[in-house]
C-alpha cells in the first residue's frame, strides 16, 4: 500500500514538473513569437473585409511622409447581396507601376489572399490592436467608423525607385542601412510584382523576399569572417606571408584562384584585396572548424534572428566537426554548404563600419495614432559586439584597399571613400551549365561610414563577376543615397 502511495507521489510529482515546464515554454513562445503568430497571414481574424470592414487599416507611408498603402472605396455589386455598395480595397502607391518598387517591403492586404511584407508584420498597428483600451471604446462609441494608426517606414520611397530603375532585368536584392542605427533605407527584391494588380498571373517567385529569406552561396565576401577569425586565433597573423601559385591542394582537393591567378608572396590584406582564394583556404585550415563557426556565430550565423521589426532568414554554416581540410578551405572562401541573407550581410558588413558593433535592422520609425499622437518611436537597439574595436579596424583598412587596388574597383565613387568586398560564388545550372551570384557588400565614407551596402545579383555568365557587374552598381546606389543627404 505504502509503495502504491509512493507512487502515486512520483507520477503526480513527474506530472507536475511535465506541467511547469510547458508553462514556461508557453511563456518562452509568447514573448518571442506572440506577435509573429499575430500577424501571421492565415490569422483571418485580423483580415480588414472588403464589403463591411470593422476596422480602417491605418496608412502606411516612408521616412519623407510618402504614402506606400492606403485604404481606397468604390461602389461594386456585392456578390452575396446582389446589390451595389462601398467597398473597400487597399491602395499602394496611388495606385501607379510605381509601386513595384515597394511591393516586397509593404507588401499587401487582400481580403481573398491575406497579408504579406508590412501590411502582415504591422498588422496589430495598422488595425489598431496596440491602442489602449480606453482609445478602442472611444472609436467604437464616438466615430462613425474605427480607424486604425499609421505606419511610418525608415524606407526612402525615391531610393527604392532608384534602386527598381537601374536593377532592370537584373534578379536579385539590394539593402541598405544606416550603419550606426540599423535603420533600413533601402531593400529591393527582384524580380517584383504591382500589389495594385494581384489578380494578374503571378509566374516565378515574384512574391519572394529575396533580401531577408533568399539564401545564396556568399563566395569571396564571407572571406570578411576569416580574416576576423584569423585575427582573434593566430597570433601574428599580420605579418604572415601566404605563396599563391594559382592553386591549393587540400589532400587531394583543388582549390584555384579566380582564373588561376598567381600572386605570389603576399600578406593577408593583399589576400583580402585581391580575393586570393589559396591564402584564405590556408587559412581555413589552420583555424581548424572550430575557430572558423564560433567567429561565424558571434556573426550571427546558425541561429534564429528574433528581431521585433523584420523576419530575417537565418544565414547557416553547417560545417561538421569531422569536416576535411578540402571542406574546410572550400568554406573559408563562402563556397561549399555556406548559405546568407542579403539583408545578414548587410548587417555583417555594418557591424565592421560601426567598429565591430551590430546593429537590429530596423524598420518601423514611428507609429501615429488619431489626432497625430505618436505612439511608437524608433529606437536603435545593439544585436552584439561582433568583434573587437581594433580588428573592426584593421579591416576597414583591408576593405578600403579592395576598392583602392583590388577587385572592387568598379566601386569608387569621386570624392567619397568607397570600403567594400567583392564575390562571386559560381553554381551549376539544370542544363550542366556553370552560372554566378555576384556579390558587393560595403559602407561609406570610410572615414565617418554611416551607410552598408549588400547587393547580390543571381544567375549571370561566367564572364560576369562581384567586381564586374555588382560593384558598378553598388557605387551608383551609394552615390544616389549620399545625394539624398544619407
């Protein structure tokens, strides 16, 4: 009997603790994902209904006080009622092509095919969920129709036009941000969509968010995180010279420079300047795997990014502890199983510009209500520190000389100092064919840098490269957004 009693005991105990522990995980889940669940596009119990909304969804406008989205009525015949009445429909850009620029930041708001971009991620601002309760009977009591607040964007709607026009025919992602706050000036997604005309066929992935959740090979730029990682593991790493015939062999693994380039004696920032592949696969072996994913997570890679104002894709380096010397250099030039987020190199290459710390990117400016209350303003947060002031430093330095005497050439801009890194990270098509992501990412002026660039351009021929065909346009952006007072 005892011994039934005891447990009786154990399992109720055990039933207990199985009981707390899911209530603290429920916990854990609502704060860090409540509001992500919320604006979750199949939540239809914050959808707006077309025909007899509740509740006017708030506009949203850029940082200059550009409207991106609005709410618009017209009378149509109501499908359900046969009669003509007001319907209600959202409105980007005025309607105009103009709003392709801004299709995968704002988004849409439709009542047949939910939500996506801002119209989604802001939704309880935009509906008003966030006002207090007083506020909420007072709209209900005292208006003729609840409203909800308006979103102001940190986007500039003149540079993502800009950044539209002379992409093209170009597919791929450009982002922008101000360096020291995070703020996100710019991000263009290509190829695009008009969210006036959601009716139309959509082919590919038009509605792909290729900024925060396209996942690409890096190549030569996550040479940044070895050289940062050669900084904090080998001792006297400056000093170190690396012989470069062209080509490495990594226990039978080959791994060339671009072209079989042949550089001869040179340092680590002469690597860095001239992309030289065998010095930073050397590298990778000699920091060993360990060295090489810890440095690449206190980046931010292999984890999930939580930020309040974004969902951000997470970047991966899944390099196994038995990894081969091969695999190992193959990573330590961005190549192998490395895959990144424009809008994570971005912030990588912001972290180095703001002396190694990184910033959340952030989206949201301000949140203003009825009467022109400000409900929400914006405020920069630190991610981390990175990496130390001094090796921030010294490779600013080293970035600097790739636009100076290296392969980002293509990237100066009279009159501003350009600091940046190419890549190109070759992938072989369906039809055997080799194809190039070109990548630049970058800040300037280098000596005050307040803006990071990452841009990353998809499927060009061989001939096309980072330096070539990325770089050039980088520059432009760069120019454009200085003009603008950025």
């Amino acid at each position: 009997m005892k011994s039934m009693q005891r447990n009786i005991k154990r399992g109720l105990g055990i039933i207990l603790v199985l009981f707390l522990i899911l209530g603290i995980y429920l916990c854990y889940a609502l704060f860090f994902y409540g509001d992500r669940w919320f604006a979750n596009s199949y939540n239809s119990r914050v959808r707006m209904d077309g025909w007899q909304p509740k509740i006017i969804p708030g506009d949203i406008l850029d940082r200059n006080g550009n409207i991106l989205a609005t709410t618009k009525e017209t009378k149509e015949k109501n499908p359900k009622t046969g009669e003509m009445q007001t319907y209600y429909y959202r409105s980007y850009c005025n309607g105009s092509e103009k709003a392709r620029s801004i299709a995968h930041v704002v988004g849409f708001h439709d009542p047949k095919l939910g939500r996506s971009g801002v119209e989604a991620f802001y939704i309880k601002y935009l509906m008003g969920y966030n006002n207090s309760f007083l506020e909420r009977i007072y709209q209900k009591a005292l208006l003729p129709q609840e409203r909800g607040n308006d979103v102001i964007l940190t986007i500039d709607f003149q540079l993502q036009q800009y950044i539209d026009d002379i992409m093209g025919k170009y597919n791929g992602a450009v982002v922008v941000l101000n360096a020291h706050t995070g703020e996100i000036l710019t991000m263009v997604s290509h190829p695009t969509y008009n969210p006036n005309k959601l009716s139309e066929k959509m082919e590919g992935d038009k509605l792909y968010n290729r900024v925060t959740n396209g996942l690409y090979p890096p190549g030569s730029i996550f040479k940044i995180i070895t050289a940062v990682s050669a900084l904090e593991n080998i001792e006297g790493i400056m000093e170190k010279e690396f012989l470069c015939d062209g080509k490495l062999d990594l226990s039978g693994e080959i791994i060339p420079c671009f072209n079989g380039e042949k550089h001869g004696n040179i340092n680590l920032s002469k690597a860095m300047s001239y992309s030289c592949n065998t010095a930073f696969a050397q590298l990778g072996v000699d920091l060993g795997r360990n060295n090489l994913v810890k440095t690449a997570e206190s980046f931010g890679f292999n984890q999930d990014f939580l930020f309040k104002d974004i969902k951000v894709a997470a970047s991966r380096i899944p390099l196994k502890s038995s990894a081969s010397s091969g695999k190992l250099g193959w990573t330590a030039i961005g190549q192998g199983d490395v895959l990144v987020t424009p809008m994570h190199m971005a912030m990588i290459g912001a972290a180095i510009a703001n002396d190694g710390i990184m910033m959340e990117p952030k989206l949201l400016k301000q949140v203003i209500g009825r009467n022109d209350k400000i409900i929400k303003d914006f405020e920069p947060k630190q991610f981390r520190r990175v990496t130390s002031i001094e090796n921030a430093k010294i490779i600013q330095n080293m970035l600097k000389g790739v636009v100076e005497e290296g392969t980002g050439k293509t990237a100066k801009i009279a009159g501003v100092s350009i600091a940046g890194k190419t890549g190109t990270a070759e992938k072989q098509g369906e039809n055997g064919e080799w194809k190039n992501n070109a990548w630049f990412i970058g800040f300037a002026p280098v000596e005050e840098p307040r803006l990071s660039i990452a841009i990353v351009l998809e499927n060009l021929p061989e001939g096309q490269t980072g330096g070539t065909a990325a770089a050039p346009l980088a520059a432009k952006i760069l120019k454009k957004a200085i003009e603008l007072g950025y």
